[in-house]
C-alpha cells in the first residue's frame, strides 16, 4: 500500500532526496519549502502524487493550515518528516539573543508545531510514522556549534519522550542523526561555511582556524543511499528509535560516550557526597 508523506524542508539536501525515493516509488507527498518555485520540477514530473506548499515552520498557525491541507487533499498521513533546519556557527559568547532564537524556532519550535499538527490525524487513523532529523551534532558537541547543538540535543529528547508517548496509538517515532553527506555538488558541506555565522570575534579566531583545518575531512555519505534506507525504516513493522546514517561520526560517538561514562563513573565519590546522607537516615 503506498503511503502518504509530510515531508518539510523539501527544497534541497536531504529532505529533497526524501520526497524523490517516496515519489519514485509512486507514494504521495506534502512537499513545504519556503518557495514552492523549487518544488515545480517535481509536479511537472509527478503531477498529482505531489502537493507543493509553501511554509516556513516557525510560523505555528501556517503549519497547522498546512497539515490540515495535506490531510483533506490526500485524505490520510502515514510519514511525517521534520527534515526543515539549518546550522548556526559561532562561539557561544559571539551569538546573539537572535540568532539563539531563530536557531530553536526552527530546529526546535518548528519540529514541535508540526508533530502537534500531525498527532491527532495519526492518533484518530491509529498508525503513522514521525521521522525526526536530528544529527551527529544532536549526540556531540564541537567548539563554535552551541546554538546547533543545543537545538538537536533538544530535538532528541523531545523525541524520546514523544515515542514513549505515542506507541500506545500505534504511531511510530525514529529519530535520524546524520553526519555529513554530499548535497551541495557531491561535496560534504562544510559547516563553517553555511550562511549562518555569528560575527566573529577576534579572541577565537585561533580557535576558528584550527578546527577550519580539520572540519569537513569525514567521508561523505551519498544523499540517495540515505533516501533509500529511509524507505526501509518507514516500510518496517518495528523501526527503530535512532538510526545514525553514515559511518564517519561512529568511532567519534563511541569514544564520546565511553568518555562520558568515564566521567562519570571517575566522579562516584563526589556523587555520593552530593546525595549526602538523608537516604541513609530515612532507612
């Protein structure tokens, strides 16, 4: 049975990649963007299978009028794909109050509007399939990522959250963490390079240019291979909570959280002195 998408940030990267592996396949998708003008290519190709809307995720009203539409013109939702965001660099002292925001209105905010907007449709049909894109960056962090990072963070345990929330209704949660892959003429995009850069200040610019000499060197992962895995999770009776798609990030990750649990693990004693001895006495 084909399924009926949701898929925002539909325009480039990704979320592009998405909508063309669903429709490929003869799936039906609700393609936002913020300019419907990128999307024409694909109704000249795929006609009605394809429903282009023009949204921009922070904006909590536009967003339920857009998943409202998608529902009465394809009269169901199976996959919903919060793929819209974006990347803002800057040491955390260099980012303003704006740029902070506007970080977690869309990564954060805008995910939150469009999982509020689906679930009562999902929960009333009693099936669906929330598909988060978080990232690497949602499980680790680097110097001058704060704003993105503190973003996907959030988004991972939002989600979290959510799948133990939702399973009752028999909707589905599967968060992605991708590391770098090949959408911008089949180079990995560089981060620090993105558009989204706080004014720099001198202090860190040796900082700055160290990790320039080194962002960017993980093996790009192939955008189609990445929409084709996703066709696999979505058609899966039981997907899995967290996929990280690519493998340059892994042997980074595994090492993060032995770190982590190291630390912790190191600090037992200071754990203990911080609990204190009110458990001890109430016994």
């Amino acid at each position: 049975m084909s399924k009926v998408w949701f898929v925002t940030g539909s325009s480039r990267g990704l979320g592009r990649r998405f909508v063309e592996a669903a429709l490929s396949r003869g799936d039906r998708v609700a393609a936002t963007a913020r300019g419907t003008a990128s999307l024409e290519d694909l109704v000249a190709t795929y006609g009605e299978a394809v429903l282009p809307l023009e949204l921009d995720v922070t904006d909590r009203a536009a967003v339920f009028e857009s998943v409202k539409r998608a529902k009465e013109h394809f009269g169901r939702l199976d996959v919903i794909v919060n793929n819209a965001g974006y990347a803002q660099i800057g040491a955390v002292e260099e980012l303003t109050e704006r740029e902070l925001r506007d970080q977690m209105e869309t990564n954060l905010f805008g995910a939150v509007w469009v999982v509020q907007a689906a679930l009562p449709h999902l929960r009333a049909q009693g099936s669906g399939h929330i598909i988060q894109l978080s990232s690497a960056a949602g499980l680790i962090a680097m110097p001058l990522g704060g704003a993105y990072h503190a973003s996907k963070w959030a988004l991972e345990g939002l989600n979290e959250a959510l799948a133990g929330e939702v399973a009752g209704f028999g909707v589905k949660v599967t968060i992605i963490e991708p590391g770098g892959f090949a959408t911008r003429n089949g180079r990995n995009p560089d981060p620090l390079d993105n558009g989204h850069m706080a004014r720099p200040d001198p202090a860190y610019a040796g900082l700055r240019q160290r990790l320039a000499a080194v962002t960017g060197k993980q093996p790009a992962g192939d955008p189609a291979a990445a929409a084709r895995t996703l066709l696999k999770i979505v058609d899966s009776d039981e997907p899995p909570l967290r996929v990280l798609f690519g493998q340059g990030f892994h042997p980074m990750i595994r090492q993060a959280y032995a770190d982590r649990l190291k630390t912790w693990d190191d600090g037992r004693d200071l754990s203990a002195a911080a609990h204190g001895d009110l458990g001890r006495d109430a016994r």
